[in-house]
C-alpha cells in the first residue's frame, strides 16, 4: 500500500511540474480549466468613446420670418424651441381642420361608408374641394385625404354632417352640433385661446385659433395611426361609388412634402388669415413642429426655421 501511496503521489507531482514549465509560474492556464466563472469574472476592455460636442442652437431670433405667430417645438417632448406672439388669436384658415378630423375620428370609424347629401358639396370655383358630388359614396378614411390633401371644404361638410347626426341635442342641424362638439374637443386638449364656428376652418366672426394651440393639436394628431399617414401623403387616389363611380386623384397642398424628412402637416389661406402652414420634420437628431399664422411667404419661413435647402429653380421651358 506504502508503495502504491508513493507512486501515486509521484504522478501528481510530475503533472504539476508538467504543466509549471509549459505554461509559466504563474498558472494562468489552471484558472482557465477549474474556474468556470473565469470568462463571466474577466474585465472587457472598452475603448473610450469619442465626445460629441452639443450641436449649437439657431439663433432663431435674427431669422427674417414674415410670420406675425410662430411656434416650434420638439415633436417628441414639446419642448420650446422658438416662439413669437405664440398665444395671439388669429383666423385659422384651413389649420382648423386638424380639429374637424380629430373630432370626426371620435364618433365615426375611418371604413364607414358616407353618402354625399346637396349640403356637402361645395363651388368649386370658390372653395378647395376634393371634387364630391351628390350621391357620391365614400369612406370616412377617404374623406381624411380629401380633407388634407386639397383641403377640401366639401369633405370637411360632409364628416361634420355625418358626425354631428349622431350627436345629441336635436334642437341644432347637425352640422352645428358637430361644431359645438369640435370645440368640446378643442377645450379638452386645453386649446384655450382657440375657438371654432365651421368644420372647414372659411373666416367667420369668432373663429380663431394660436400657434401654441395648433401646436397641441398637431401633436394629437400625430399619435393618431389613422391619421399620421394621410397627412404626409404627397398625392393619393380615392375611390368613390354612386352614380357616377370614379376614381378622383388628389394632390396635396403642403409643397414642403417633398422635401426629405418632411411628414406633414397642414397648409391654410384665407383673406383674413392670411398664409398659414404647420409642418412636422424629422432627421436621424431631431423631430419638430413649426406651426406659421399669417405669413407673408409661409415656405420662405419655414426653410430659415428647418434649415431646410431653398427650392429648386423652376425647369425652363424649351422653346418652339
């Protein structure tokens, strides 16, 4: 036994020697075998990353805006970048109808069909419209892109028709409910400064809204999926039933859509209102909201907030 005992303890020992002189004195290569946590327990080595300065904010106050109100902000937390006169009344213009489509999404479902009634259509040498006429079937979602895209009146009539037959207090034609109820919703939203008195947004005594309230609204509608994606639409096809089935294309009014990172919002002019535009643009560091009332040259003022490139030139005309 004496001798199996010695034997035994021989082995060990000339392994350990083994392995001293293959790997070193320090054992480095034991841990690695018995210590199974060795791998979770090492220290990564992580290169230090470079820092990136703060990108300098616009000296938005020497920019030459024509706008007597301006509002912009941060889409995502509605932090204030610029303001001028944000909280002055100003006729809306066509900027109402972020109201009349949020009011409509309330109570009526975006494939809900609409038939068009005498009261909806509208002249279309006097009014925007999206071309609707009496007996014309249509979507309540197709009715969104004729409210946005051409900023149709007769679409902006019809939604608040069909709407407002289902709001209470018969007493009122429903076109009247629905306003009432257009600005139940704006006092929700705590649009305070704003107040409506048609679904299409046509100057009227008493309708008025701010750039800080629009701003509210926007951003409302932004978090609505039925509505976010027909607003950046450049252009979209709607297909009408009735009588006289068609297809009616439509273009939208916002000429700032095409430029890349532009996703919205509304375009407005009226006599009293004068040139309006809120206009939502993102790039990969920020995403914002301009909302412009009474303008002079609503897309001269937005391209200084943006920092967006002028237009392009207009193509010459070859001649003949």
């Amino acid at each position: 036994m004496v001798g199996i005992s010695l034997l035994v303890v021989s082995l060990i020992v000339a392994l350990w020697t083994l392995l001293t002189v293959a790997y070193g004195s320090g054992n480095h290569f034991l841990p690695r075998i018995f210590d199974s946590n060795a791998a979770h327990n090492a220290t990564p080595r992580v290169q230090a990353a470079t820092p990136v300065p703060p990108r300098a904010t616009p000296d938005y106050a020497s920019l030459n805006l024509t706008a007597k109100s301006v509002y912009f902000i941060d889409a995502r937390n509605g932090n204030v970048l610029f303001q001028r006169d944000a909280d002055a009344p100003h006729a809306p213009a066509s900027t109402a109808k972020l109201i009349t489509a949020l009011t409509a999404l309330n109570y009526a479902r975006p494939e809900e069909v609409v038939t068009i009634g005498q009261s909806d259509v509208v002249d279309p040498a006097l009014e925007s419209n999206m071309g609707l006429q009496v007996g014309d079937t249509v979507t309540v979602h197709d009715l969104f892109v004729g409210l946005f895209l051409p900023s149709g009146n007769d679409a902006a009539n019809a939604l608040a028709r069909f709407v407002g037959e289902r709001l209470p207090d018969s007493s009122k034609p429903p076109v009247q409910r629905f306003v009432d109820e257009m600005n139940a919703t704006a006092a929700t939203l705590g649009m305070s400064g704003s107040h409506f008195v048609n679904p299409s947004g046509d100057d009227a005594d008493g309708q008025m809204v701010t750039a800080h309230d629009l701003a509210i609204a926007t951003r409302t509608l932004l978090a609505e999926p039925a509505l976010r994606p027909i607003v950046a639409l450049p252009e979209a096809d709607v297909r009408v039933g009735g009588p006289n089935a068609r297809v009616i294309h439509l273009t939208n009014t916002n000429e700032l859509l095409p430029t890349e990172g532009v996703y919205g919002v509304k375009t407005g002019t009226t006599e009293n209102a004068g040139e309006c535009l809120i206009v939502a643009y993102r790039t990969a560091t920020e995403n914002v909201i301009a909302v412009i009332l009474d303008s002079q040259d609503r897309y001269a003022d937005a391209r200084a907030l943006l920092n967006l490139p002028p237009p392009p030139p207009p193509t010459a005309t070859p001649s003949t």
